[in-house]
C-alpha cells in the first residue's frame, strides 16, 4: 500500500479527477516531449462528457496553452480501460512524436498506461485495514502510531501544510458572497450560515450550522476553481475540513492533535484508494462522499481518543450507509448535489461516531467488507449514475422551473 501522503492533493477545483489529474499528467506529457510543436488531447468517458462542466479543458490547456482538447463522446465506457481515459499525442512538423493514454484514476492521482511511477513504491506490507489492526494488537499500537511507525520522517510536516491549506479555503469561503460559475445561478452560502442564528437556536444547531458552514465553504472555493485539498476528492473537499475546522477552532482542540486525526483519515482513504476507488467516474459517489465520510468517521474517533476497533466501526458505519449513492452532478457542475452533501455527510460521520462509542462490540460488519461491498456496488452501476450527468438529478433538473420536472 502506497504513502498516504497521495490521499491529500492540494491543487485547484473543480474535480480532482478532471481537473487536478489531467493538468498533471499534460504538465508531465509536455515536460516529456519538449521539442513538439503540437499536442492533442483526447477525453474519453466521464472526462468526455463532464468535462466541459468540470473545466478539464480549461485544466489541460493552462499546463499546455497550445494543446487541442477533443471531447470524444462515442466510445462506449466498457471499451475503455478506465472511466478517465486520456489520449496524448505530441507531434513534431505535422508528424506523430507519441502517443500515450493517461488515466485519471481519482483523488488527483494519475496512472500511465505500462508504466510504474515512484508514487507506486509500497510503504505498508499490510493489505487491507484488518492486517493493520492485528499490527496494532500485537504491538500495542494506536492506529496514529501506527501511522508515523510506517511512513518516513516529515509527515506530520507535510500534514501541517495539507491542514493549512484546509483552513484557508474554509476561511476564504466564509468571507465571500456572490454567484458560483457555470451558469446554475447558485449563490454561494457558507457566509450566511456562519452569521446567521435561527430564533432560540440551541447548542446542536449551532454546532450543525457551523459545521455545514465550514463545509460549504471549502466545496464553493472548489466549485470556483480555487485552491482546496483532495479529501480525498474535490468534489468531497469539505466534510474533514468541516469537521476539524471546528473541533479545532470552535472546541480548541491542539492542531498537532488536528494533525493526527488527518493521519488517520488519510489511513482510511488510503485504505479505499487501494482495495476500491474513490473515483465517481469509477464508483459513483459512494465512492467521493462515503470515503470522505469514513475518512472523517476515522478522524473524527481518533482525535477523541477513541480505542482502534471504535474508530475502525465508525469509519464501517460512515461507508456502510452511504452504499450506492450515486454521482449525478447538474449540468457536470461539482455543486448540486455535491456541495450540500458534503455538509450532510459531516453530521452523518458525526454520528457514527457517536454510535460506534456505544455499539461497537456488537457489529457483524468489517471495515473490508463494506469496502469490497461498495466497490462491486460501484461496478454494478449504470454508468448514467457514475459521473456523466446522465440519469439521476442531472437528468431530472430544469434550472429554469427552479424544481426537478419528470421528463412525461
């Protein structure tokens, strides 16, 4: 199993997938073929058909300014190696230099098709999220030791840098009001539920709106292409941030303890990345917003010092309950229904946390299971649910009657 430090991107929205990926394998492509005089680039798949909403074009040309982006639609995705395929060609005086195809596998990360990269190095011997645990048994380890046990020196630095670049876009959301782009017309609203208290509101509302606001703002500063963290995708930007923004600013709680619970969350995502996906192009949104909710699960127990086997049930909880949850975004847009589902998923990893500190001698279910459970639910998805915009709420939403219509 790789680093976890690849789980946490930190890089533009709106997509990591669309956005974060293809401008680092066209800035990579270019730096390989320095003398071409031409670059094409072709997008299969979701790439091809949320592309334009998710701005991969605009993505690919800021690494390579000259390249002609082509959306190619016709390619059924059982013919692709990948949801998100790319084809690079670099040509030279008309003639073809190369071409390779890129994929953009989820989370920002990238894989080129016959090669191994240095981010491919092993860093844990453990398979799955139950080796880990019997490590931790045997040597009486708390997952965060466990963690800073496996991986090499620096990085828990490289922890800080990810936190902070968390709070900025949660501090900048906060302070920015106005209209998202694409055309949904939807005004951005983290200011207005950081300000406003409803009459006689209570301690758990306020605690709910402040969350919600924290996550709001984070996922409008990716819906406009500002810099956020993969967590672990664009689209699931807000849920940790969410969380630990307030449980560090709200509660007081030390950031070195804010660090160790990303440590742990970056463990579980690790975990997903590796034995499943945590593409929406692959596995639909269970696969974005369940990981982040599981991730946040995790976190969340850890940093409340919670013993291994209640932070492993939260994060099963988190994911087990987020299974099938489609990827439908409007318009190819990361914000309806993204953006309020992030918020849902921080009070859904909430409680589970809250049920994993009373019922977690009682469960039936792994961690691995539910993970193998949303993985082969992902693959049995029509691919209209996995990130195309074409079922579900993509399909159902007429912007100009301000509600879903039912196509008669």
């Amino acid at each position: 199993m790789k680093s976890l430090r690849t789980v946490y991107i930190i890089g533009n929205g709106p997509s990591s997938s669309h956005t974060v990926g293809p401008y680092s394998a066209a800035r990579l492509y270019k730096s390989r073929y320095p003398e071409a005089d031409a670059f094409e680039v072709t997008l299969f798949g979701s790439l091809a058909f949320t592309g334009e909403g998710h701005g991969t074009g605009k993505a690919i040309q800021e690494a390579i300014p000259e390249a002609v982006v082509i959306f190619n639609r016709d390619i059924p995705e059982d013919d692709l190696p990948h949801p998100n395929t790319m084809l690079f060609t670099a040509r030279k005086n008309g003639e073809i230099l190369n071409q390779t195809r890129i994929f953009s596998i989820g989370g920002g990360a990238i894989r080129i098709e016959g090669e191994t990269s240095a981010d491919d190095l092993e860093v844990y011997p453990e398979k799955d999220f139950s080796e880990m645990l019997a490590f931790c048994r045997e040597h009486r380890l708390s997952l965060k030791d466990f963690v800073y046990t496996r991986e090499e020196a620096g990085l828990k630095d490289a922890l800080r840098n990810v936190w902070h670049a968390m709070e900025a876009s949660v501090e900048r959301g906060l302070q920015t009001e106005g209209i998202l782009p694409g055309g949904l017309g939807i005004s951005r609203k983290a200011k207005m539920l950081y300000e406003k208290r409803c009459y006689n509101e209570g301690a758990d509302i306020t605690m709910n709106r402040l969350i919600s606001s924290y996550a709001y703002a984070a996922c409008e500063e990716n819906a406009c292409g500002n810099i956020v963290v993969t967590a672990p995708t664009c689209g699931s930007c807000g849920v940790i941030p969410g969380i630990l923004y307030y449980m560090r600013h709200d509660r007081g709680f030390p950031e070195e303890e804010i660090l160790d619970a990303l440590a742990v969350a970056g463990l579980v995502g690790n975990v997903i990345r590796t034995n499943a996906s945590i593409s929406g192009a692959e596995a639909g949104c269970q696969a974005e917003i369940g990981s982040a909710c599981s991730m946040a699960a995790a976190g969340l127990a850890s940093l409340y010092g919670l013993s291994n086997d209640e932070i492993e049930y939260s994060a099963e909880i988190a994911m087990e309950h987020n299974l099938g949850l489609t990827c439908d975004p409007v318009g190819g847009l990361v914000q309806i229904p993204c953006i309020e589902r992030n918020a849902v998923a921080c009070m859904r990893a909430i409680n589970c946390v809250n049920l994993a500190r009373f019922l977690y001698q009682t469960r039936k279910v792994s961690f691995d299971e539910v993970i193998a459970t949303m993985y082969q639910t992902g693959k049995d998805l029509n691919e209209k649910y996995r990130e195309t915009s074409h079922g579900g709420l993509a399909l159902m939403y007429h912007a100009e009657h301000d509600q879903p219509q039912i196509n008669q």
